[in-house]
C-alpha cells in the first residue's frame, strides 16, 4: 500500500470515528444541560412559592399559638390533603444526568420535601389532631427546622446548577 492510499485509510478512519463520536456527545451534553435546567427550574420554584407564601411563618405561627394555649390545633394548608408532585416524580429521568454530588442532593431534596408534604397532609386531613399538644409542638419544630435546611440545600442546589 502506498504512503498515500495509509493516510487516506487512516484520515477516512478518523473521520468516520468523529462523525459517530461527535454526535453522540453532543447529544449527551444537550441532555445534562437540560437535566441542570429542569432541576433548577423545579428547585427555584419550590423556593419561590416559599417567598409569597411564607410557609415557615404559618408553622412559627402554629408554633406559637399551640405553646400559648391559644389553639390545640394544628393549621391547615388547604389543598395539602391531596398534593401530588407530577413534576417531582417526572425529576427522576433526569437526575442520573447530574453530576453524582449535585443528583445526590437533588435526591436530598425532594425527599426532604416528601417527609415535609406527609406531615401536611396528615395535619390537613385532620390525622394529627388526637394526639397530645407537646408532639404537635414536636412535629412542628421539627418540620421547620427540616424546611429552613431544605431551603438552604435549595438554594445551594441551584446555584450549583447554574
């Protein structure tokens, strides 16, 4: 084989190589970007519903008027009872896209939202309301210090995900 015909062999070889590799990563990358951006989307708004609702400020307001005596029951945020997070459940495909520490909290997130959204909705459907005020209380501290850290490890999360 000439020196010509070797280097047209092995330029056709590379070219063929790229055309097949290129492709692919670029697809790969389109999806992690769109994985980063959808993650970030649903983290930010969970945030922002927090920032005109003030969902930690009706549980310190629970908080208070339980340790007053004021109440005996635990608040209600209507439509708790029957809340499910479509757009949660739709995350999962795309967090094996992130990087493993990002997917990890990301997991940490939603989960900690979960076990949030289960007190809700027994608080709601009225579940908790046998049982003594000093658990009420418990839950709800409870319930908020995991919301401040779930808010903090939110915004972390979309930061990093910027």
């Amino acid at each position: 084989m000439a020196a010509t015909e070797l280097i047209g062999v092995v330029i056709g070889g590379l070219l063929g190589l790229a055309g097949s590799v290129i492709p692919q990563f670029w697809d790969k990358r389109r999806a992690r970007q769109s994985a980063k951006a959808i993650c970030r989307a649903y983290v930010a708004g969970i945030l922002r519903m927090d920032e005109i609702r003030h969902h930690g400020e009706l549980y310190k307001k629970n908080l208070a008027d339980l340790r007053s005596g004021a109440t005996q029951s635990m608040m209600v945020i209507y439509g708790a009872e029957d809340t499910n997070d479509e757009m949660q459940s739709a995350l999962i495909g795309h967090v094996g896209l992130l990087s493993p520490d990002v997917a990890r909290d990301m997991v940490i997130f939603c989960n900690m939202l979960d076990g949030l959204r289960v007190d809700l909705k027994a608080m709601s459907s009225g579940a908790m309301d046998d049982i003594p005020v000093s658990d009420k209380i418990r839950i709800l501290e409870n319930d908020l210090r995991m919301w401040d850290e779930t808010k903090s490890l939110g915004r972390e999360l979309v930061n990093r995900l910027s």
